[in-house]
C-alpha cells in the first residue's frame, strides 16, 4: 500500500519555466528512497515540496493517505536532517536532541528517557553532557540525525547529509543511516548527488533530468537495466550506438551487424543499445554478438587493461584481464553477452 504519494507535482519560480514538470513518485512504507541526479535536476525541489518549504503550482501530496499540499512545514511532523547540521551552539548535545520535545512541552521525564534512548540508537551514549564543538563531523551529524528522529516523524528527509564529511567517514556514516533506518522502520527520502552513496543504502531510486524522473527502480535493476541514454550516462555505461529492430529480441547496427538481447526491449523500432565496458568480452573465435575492431589505446586501470578499440560501431571501450594483453594496433574480436547488450527507451 502506498505511504507516501506526490502526483503530478508542478513547481515553477518564474512562472515561465518549470523546475519540476508533472512529477509523480510514490513510496511504501518503511522504505528508504532516493532522489538522485546533476545539480539542477529537481531534486532538492522535491524534497522541499515534501517538506511543505515550497508549495507546488499543481499536483497533491498525500502522507498515508492524508491530503497535505497545503499545509504547513509545522504541521507535517516530518524530520529534517541537513548538510550542514543546524546544531545550537550554545546547547549541549541532550539539549539539541531534546529541541523538538520541548517546543512539544513533553513533560521533563518522557523527555529525559526518549533522549537517552534516541543517543544510544544513534550510537552518542556518553556524549549527551558535550557541546558540539566538542564533537567530530560524524558525531554531529548522528546528533542532528537524533533531533530529527526523536519526534517520531511520520517522514525523515536527509538532504545531502554527508556532504561536509571526508570520503571514509561518508562510507561509515551512510552504514548508520540504514541500521538506524532500518531498526527504526522509518520512511526516508534522501538527497544526493553521490551515485555510490545512493545505490548502497536506497530501497529504491528515482533518477531525476530537469524535473522529471527517468527512472524510478531499485539499484539493482537500475545499474544493470537503465531505460533511457540518460540514465545509462549518468550510472557509468559508455558505449552507445543506433539499432532497429530486426525481430524479437534481434537488434541491426547501422552497419548491418545483427544483435540479441534476452533483456527487455522498448516500443520504439529505431533506439540504442548500451553495454558497460566490464561487460564486453575479447574472444579468440567469431561467435554471436561478435564484431572485429583494432585497437586504439591501452590503459591500466589496477585490476585489469581497459582499450579503446576503432570497431564498424565507432569507438568502444572495452575492459580485458591482465592475462592476455593487446598492443595498439593488434586486431581483436569483441563479443556482446545477449544478456549484458541493454536496448534503451530514447
């Protein structure tokens, strides 16, 4: 059953040009999903709509089923987790987790046994009589992490909430975020830009392109299915050419070359097929899905050698094991898995 739901959602500043355009996304309960896109996408928009910080030119929103596009950010009962923190100073760390029960007047003894709990949910047992300052950026970060879940929201919203934190502690600090999410059953929206961060902890995804959703999926299916050339850009695919359909599941290059794919196919007759460089291999005999190419370059890449090979499909990249390496200008035979070659929507 749907938990959260925003419908055909319209943003614009101006009243010429739209930030988010019709936009539709609904959440179950309990999951955690997130918005991710390039900076400018809608993102951070939606997640304010959410937040009842913008009010949409068209479209509801609806929490439980409860209609909510209309009323106030204070009224939602909804969590709020920022980049920068937004601590007090001036408190200590029981006093900042504690903010939201005082301004609810719960009474002194409810308040002092929900933030001891809430400090060692989020792992700050001990740490409740320091002051920010005294804190390191992962441990602030839980602290506002607290603050926000100790009102018991109906929703918690992260927007890019690891930004200010150095890649090792981003890593640890997003484990967090899914323990206490998960041990909590709290529905969460998370903001990010990080592709990594993103795919690791989501349920599900919604990739955003100025304000809309490409796709909307898990990780899982998004990395190894992406619908359209935008999505398969932005999660790392790198070799693209024009097909039309042949028959089903047969796909013909520009150049004549036919294809197969066991993975689905769109609609559309004319469109794109994609595969990752990983997924392509170098085989010494002509099979299906094979094409010739000569090699272009040859870089090391740790692990393995990536080449760029000159092919009748234009230039691929393609990843080969350090086993067998190739010289720039050896000819070699590339082969497209059926179940790796992906047929794009557009």
């Amino acid at each position: 059953m749907t938990f959260v739901d925003l419908k055909e959602v319209r943003v614009s500043y101006d009243g010429k040009q739209d930030i988010l355009k019709d936009l539709s996304i609904s959440m179950e309960k309990g999951e955690l999903v997130s918005l991710l896109g390039p900076s400018g996408c809608g993102k951070t928009t939606t997640l304010r709509v959410i937040a009842g910080l913008i009010k949409p030119n068209d479209g509801s929103f609806k929490v439980d089923e409860e209609e909510l596009t209309k009323v106030p950010v204070h009224k939602r009962n909804f969590g709020m987790v920022f980049q920068s923190y937004a601590l007090f100073p001036h408190l200590t760390i029981a006093e900042n987790v504690a903010f939201g029960l005082k301004l609810r007047k719960e009474s002194k003894v409810s308040t002092k046994e929900k933030v001891e709990k809430m400090l060692e949910v989020c792992g700050l047992e001990n740490l409740g009589d320091r002051y920010p300052k005294q804190l390191s950026g992962g441990q602030r970060q839980r602290v506002a992490l607290a603050r926000a879940l100790i009102i018991e929201p109906k929703l918690l919203l992260l927007d890019e909430p690891l930004s200010n934190l150095d890649a090792k502690l981003r890593v640890a600090m997003r484990i967090e975020i899914k323990r206490i999410q998960q041990q909590l059953g709290i529905t969460t929206v998370f903001v990010t830009h990080d592709q990594e961060e993103c795919f690791s902890i989501s349920d599900k995804v919604a990739i955003m392109n100025n304000g809309v959703i490409e796709q909307y999926d898990s990780p899982e299916r998004i990395y190894r299915l992406p619908k359209t050339k935008f999505v398969a850009q932005f999660i790392g695919f790198e070799n693209f050419f024009t097909v039309t359909k042949n028959a089903e599941g047969q796909y013909k290059s520009e150049n004549g070359q036919l294809f197969t794919t066991t993975n689905p196919q769109p609609i559309a007759n004319e469109t794109v097929a994609t595969i990752r460089p990983e997924d392509i291999d170098i085989v010494s005999a002509t099979t299906q899905n094979t094409i010739e190419g000569t090699v272009l370059i040859r870089t090391f890449l740790g692990k393995s050698y990536q080449y760029e090979v000159m092919t009748p499909l234009g230039k691929l990249l393609v990843n080969g094991t350090s086993e067998q390496l190739y010289e720039t200008g050896d000819t070699i035979h590339v082969v497209f898995p059926a179940d790796k070659l992906v047929i794009l929507e557009k």
